[in-house]
C-alpha cells in the first residue's frame, strides 16, 4: 500500500513542481506549517489545497450560459485554480460538457480532474424536472453501482469531457440523504461493495485512475466504507463548515487519518449560505437559529476585519486530513475573489472570539 500511496502523491504532485500552488504564498496553519510542508502530511497532494466544484457549471439552482460558464472557469484558471471536479448528475451531463471544452486546450499534465460514478444517463422525450438544475440536458438516469456499470459511467464522461483521462473517480451520493433511496441506500450500498469499490480498485491498480473514493453529504457511507475497502480521498460536501463541523470532527476525520484517507470538502459556504444566500445546502431550507449564528460570525469578522466568506473557507481547508475546497461559482470574479481569500491573514484573536462565544468548536483547527 505505501508504494502505491507513494505513487498517487507522486502523480498527484505534477503541478506542485512548476509552481501551480504559488498562489498561496505564506498561508500557514495553527501547527505553523506553510503549504509545501502541510503537503507532506497528505497521502494524496492537490496542486494547491483550493479547487473548482461543478455544480453551478451544471446549472445548479438557476440558469448558467456557456459564455459565462466559460469565464468563470477561466477566472479560476487565471487565478491558479488546478483542481477540479464535476459530475454526470451536475445538470445531468451540462457540467462534464462544459468543464472538457474548457479544459480541452489544456495541457493534460497540468490539472487535476475528479468526476462521480453511480448514475447511468440516457435520453428522455420529456425529461424530468428538478429543483436543483435549471434548464439541464434533456437526460433522465438511471442507478448502475455495479462494475460494468462503473465503466460504462466513465466512458461516457470521458467521452462528455473529450479528454482521455480522470484522475480522480467518487461513487456519488450513496447515502440517505438521497431522496431516490432513503431508508434503502444501504441495498445501493451493498451493489457498490460487491462492484463499483473492487472495480476502482482494480482500475487504480491498472492506472487508469490515480484513486478514487465516495462523494456524498453524510458521514456515514465514508464510515462503513473505510470499514471495507481502501479508498484513496473521500469528497465530503456540507459536513465541514463554519455552520456545521462537530460530527466530522468527532467521527469522520479520526478515521479517515486512521485509513490514511484524504478529504476533499464540498460546499464550504453551505451552498452560498456563508456568502450571504439566504440558501443553506443544496435542499434550501435553513436550519432554524442559523441566520442569526451567521450574523454574529459576520460581524466578528467584520469586527476583526476580514469577511465570512474568506473565514469560512479557510476554515474548512485547515485540518490536516483536508486536501481541498471545492466552492462552486458561476461568476468569473468570484472566482478570482475566493482564491484571494485563500491568501488572507485572519487574525488569531477572530478565531478565539468565535470559540469563547460558542460559534465554532474548541477543537476545531483554524489557520494562523
């Protein structure tokens, strides 16, 4: 396993030569690492501990066009952002679409791309409608955990992409937060043990993939998967963030370190929610209380003189057990924006402020 733990970081790696990650010059955390030291601490090394999530791309909660699609992705590109990751189920094919033109004229050595698995597409007269994509492709799917159903599912997001490799692969949304499955995603669960996790397995061995892993929005499947099978770097989305961090705190980060397995963080503002989006998570409702938790962790950081955009992204890049951020925009100077908040030194004294008042944890590790 350390030879081929050794060979992911390696690959991995490729960007952190030619200087990909210099735009996060001095960004320290609490253990007074920088980030070319805090790189050694993980199995699997991002070109920077900052990424590009592909929900917006696919038309997430309101219309995207492909022109500003295209910008936003060249603002995060110009910005130094190497890292990125979509998905079939992201406007039901729209997001791999765009993502491959955009990364199609670059050189393939120089990025990081992740994509799921578990969703099967296929043509619809009438496609369904949906609450989280906005005019998406005119594609209805169907569930395919099973080995061959993981390779078909890749083929054809290479083939939506028009590149000819993924570097990272996430069996997504096997969890019970899925409204498909609920209670019985643990039958889903046990198709995807028996198929999809030795499939990835074997396709990492083969070097078809440099690792792979679950994408979903609880802790979970992660939990009963490290019991199983050797994933590489899990993609948690909503469960580390300024608003919500105890449980993967407590369960999930303890046992990823035990298995030696990174974690990318999806959706560090909870949807927009810590940008100011009266939206929390990617279902919209706002857990009651939360509105005036936000409040007074902006003005804080109002107080301190910073934002809480910038302090909630630090925040969930600042475990060692995190490899990246991934927030998702659809504006080309957000983009840009969220990488300069990488670079911002928030004073010690904010964070000390949120502990003694409640907001955040004591054992939550914040950067310096």
């Amino acid at each position: 396993m350390n030879s081929r733990r050794k060979f992911i970081s390696k690959s991995l790696q490729m960007g952190m030569a030619t200087g990909m990650a210099s735009y996060l010059p001095g960004f320290a955390f609490e253990n007074g690492t920088d980030m070319k030291e805090r790189s050694k601490l993980n199995n699997i090394n991002l070109p920077s501990n900052f990424g590009l999530g592909g929900v917006a791309i696919g038309n997430g909660f309101r219309p995207t066009t492909d022109e500003l699609a295209q910008q936003a992705m060249e603002g995060a590109w110009e910005a130094g952002v190497r890292f990125f990751d979509t998905s079939p189920w992201y406007g039901l094919g729209l997001s791999e679409r765009r993502f491959g033109r955009f990364l199609h004229n670059k050189k393939r050595e120089e990025y990081i791309l992740a994509t799921k698995v578990g969703r099967i597409l296929k043509a619809a007269k009438e496609p369904p409608k949906y609450n989280t994509w906005k005019d998406a492709s005119p594609f209805d799917y169907e569930y395919d955990y099973t080995a061959s159903g993981i390779r078909r599912s890749i083929e054809d997001s290479l083939q939506r992409l028009g590149i000819n490799s993924i570097d990272i692969v996430f069996i997504h949304d096997l969890s019970p937060d899925n409204g498909d499955m609920k209670e019985n995603w643990k039958e889903y669960f046990k198709v995807a043990t028996e198929g999809a996790m030795p499939e990835l397995t074997k396709m990492r061995e083969e070097g078809l993939i440099k690792g792979w892993g679950l994408g979903v929005n609880r802790i979970e499947p992660i939990l009963e998967t490290l019991k199983i099978a050797d994933p590489d770097v899990c993609l948690s989305a909503t469960q580390y963030s300024l608003m919500y961090h105890e449980d993967a705190l407590e369960r999930l980060f303890p046992a990823c370190e035990d298995k030696g397995v990174n974690i990318v963080v999806g959706a560090p503002l909870n949807a927009g929610f810590l940008a100011g989006i009266d939206r929390y998570d990617y279902w919209g409702e706002i857990p009651e209380g939360f509105k005036e938790k936000r409040k007074k962790m902006s003005e804080l950081a109002e107080k301190h003189g910073t934002d809480l955009r910038t302090a909630a992204l630090q925040f969930s890049a600042a475990p060692d057990i995190v490899s990246a951020v991934i927030p998702g925009t659809r504006y080309p100077e957000q983009a840009r924006e969220n990488v300069e908040s990488m670079k911002v030194k928030i004073p010690q004294e904010f964070w000390e402020e949120l502990v003694e008042k409640k907001l955040i944890s004591e054992k939550a590790p914040w950067p310096k």
